[in-house]
C-alpha cells in the first residue's frame, strides 16, 4: 500500500534541500512537482521544480477537480494534481509532498492517513540570515515572508512530526528515519520482536521528532518569532 507524506516549511527553512536529499537515498519515493501560475525565476525549468501554467489553464484544472489540493500564495496559485498520487499507486511508491500549511490541511481532510512533517529553521534569526544569504528576494519581499513564517509556525501542532533544521546532515538523517519508520509501520513489522536493530534505531530515531517529544525544545524556536512579532521586535 502507498503511503502520502506531507512535507511543510517556512520559505528559508531548507525545505527545499533536505527533500531533495533524501530523493536521492530513500528509494520507492515519487515527487509531486506543483503546479504554479507565478512567472519562472532564473535558472528554473518547467517540470523540474513547477509545471508553469496560465491562470486560466490553473482556474480550468480547478473546474475539473484535478487537483488533491490548491491555494493562492502572494497572489499566485499553487496546486497539487490528483494524477500524481495515481501514477505513486501504480508504481507501488510513496507519495511525497512539498506543500504549504494550507495545502497540507486540505491534504489531511482528503487523506487522513497521510503523515505530515513540518519543518523549522532553528529560530527567526536564523531565517531571517538564510533568506538574505540565498539572495532571491528583495527587502520587502523578505519581510513578507518573515511574516508569512510567523503565521506558518503557529500551525505546527496539526503535523505528526516536527524537523528542526539545524545541522544539515542530522536533519537529512531525522528525515530519512521518518519515511522509512511509517513505511516499516505500513509493512506490519510493527511488533519489537519482528524488527532488527536497524529497524528499531530506525523507528527510535523517528520517535524524537514526533510532535509530543520535542515540544520543549519548540519553545525558544517559537519565542523568537513572538519576540519579533511583537511592537518594537526583532
């Protein structure tokens, strides 16, 4: 049975490169690559990191109910089309999704059993540092999306699991352990006695990043994104 896996984060968070990482070492996992009526930036393709379409063309598949979920982001829509889920169950692989908290929501509604991580950078600092470092964006654009971040994180407690993105590999690794744990749950090998003690590390590894195990140390993360937040913040 294919399993659906919702991955979540602030824009700058690193997203983006931990999926992709783990594209390469988790094996039986396909990528939804979104739909999008935004323009292409420099150096993007069509069909490698969105399908670019028309906003007519997006409001025409919307008509059709060919998307799993869609949302409008900064006033451009984003969408993920139910042909991907599909083609994962034909293939016998797990679904992976890179989506936004509103798509997320919609996700769980439509498929209750799908498991969803989100991701976070270690503080708003550290946000703030990464999305001027990756030099996208300018000024106003970056202060948009601390904001947007703010209103993201607040959301955290509807994911399974919570990622913070802190060391690269160990967050490559946590996220790895995750896929593969609710995979070997889907197998039936859920007894202690049916597991090897890979899978068990594995399955351990996985359980520190369960939301219920790692809210204490969510507090000064979520703290500095109240400290800015607030009059006179940053």
């Amino acid at each position: 049975m294919s399993g659906v896996y919702i991955i979540s984060a602030p824009s700058g968070s690193g997203k983006s490169t931990l999926v992709n990482q783990v594209r390469l070492i988790v094996p039986g996992l396909k990528f939804s690559i979104s739909y999008t009526t935004r323009a292409p930036r420099a150096g993007e393709q069509n069909g490698r990191e969105y399908y670019f379409v028309p906003r007519p063309e997006f409001e025409q598949m919307v008509n059709r109910d060919e998307f799993l979920e869609h949302a409008e982001v900064f006033g451009n829509y984003y969408g993920t089309a139910r042909r991907f889920q599909f083609e994962a169950e034909e293939e016998g692989k797990d679904l992976l999704l890179d989506i936004d908290v509103q798509g997320a929501a919609q996700i769980k509604g439509k498929i209750p059993a799908a498991v969803s991580i989100f991701i976070l950078p270690p503080n708003r600092q550290e946000l703030e540092k990464r999305l001027r470092t990756r030099s996208l964006d300018a000024e106003p654009v970056i202060q948009r999306r601390l904001v947007t971040a703010s209103r993201e994180i607040e959301n955290y407690d509807k994911y399974d699991y919570i990622l913070i993105n802190d060391r690269l590999e160990e967050s490559i690794d946590a996220l790895k352990s995750i896929l593969l744990a609710e995979r070997l749950k889907r197998s039936g090998a859920q007894q202690q006695g049916q597991r090897s003690a890979d899978d068990t590390n594995l399955m351990a590894n996985a359980e520190h990043c369960r939301l219920n195990n790692v809210r204490e140390r969510l507090q000064p993360i979520l703290a500095s994104f109240e400290r800015a937040a607030a009059p006179g913040g940053r």
